[in-house]
C-alpha cells in the first residue's frame, strides 16, 4: 500500500514540476523574447523559432537584472 501512495506522490510531484517548468519558460522567457523579437522584426517576417525566443528572452532578463543591480548599487 505504501509504494502506490509514493508512486501517486511522485506522480503528482513530477506532474506540478513539469507544469511548472513549462509555465517559467513559455511566459517568463519565450513572452519577452516573443515581443521583443515581433517589436524590432518587419512585419511580413515568418514567425521566430523558438531557440531564438528563448536566447532573446534570457538576454532581456539579464539586462532588467544587470540594471536593477546598477540601480541598486550606484543610484543611476
């Protein structure tokens, strides 16, 4: 009995864990890299492929964290 309970529990753990990896990286990196790519792109242009959403995604959060440091740090 104990070892269904631990299978449903690592079920349902990895699960919630998948659920939210996958919710990190479609809003939190591909949205901005998704945006970004769209504002500075023509507008005819077939849409990005998802490695270039993901670099240009985790490029924009380095720069809001690189600025909040310098901010933070110096006063700019």
């Amino acid at each position: 009995m104990e070892d269904v309970v631990a299978g449903i529990f690592k079920f349902i753990g990895r699960a919630i864990g998948q659920i939210f990896i996958e919710l990190i990286l479609e809003l939190l990196i591909k949205g901005p890299g998704y945006l970004i790519i769209k504002f500075f792109s023509k507008t005819n242009e077939k849409e990005p492929t998802e490695n270039k959403l993901i670099i240009i995604g985790l490029l924009f959060w380095c720069f809001v964290g690189g600025s909040t440091y310098l901010i933070f740090k110096y006063g700019i």
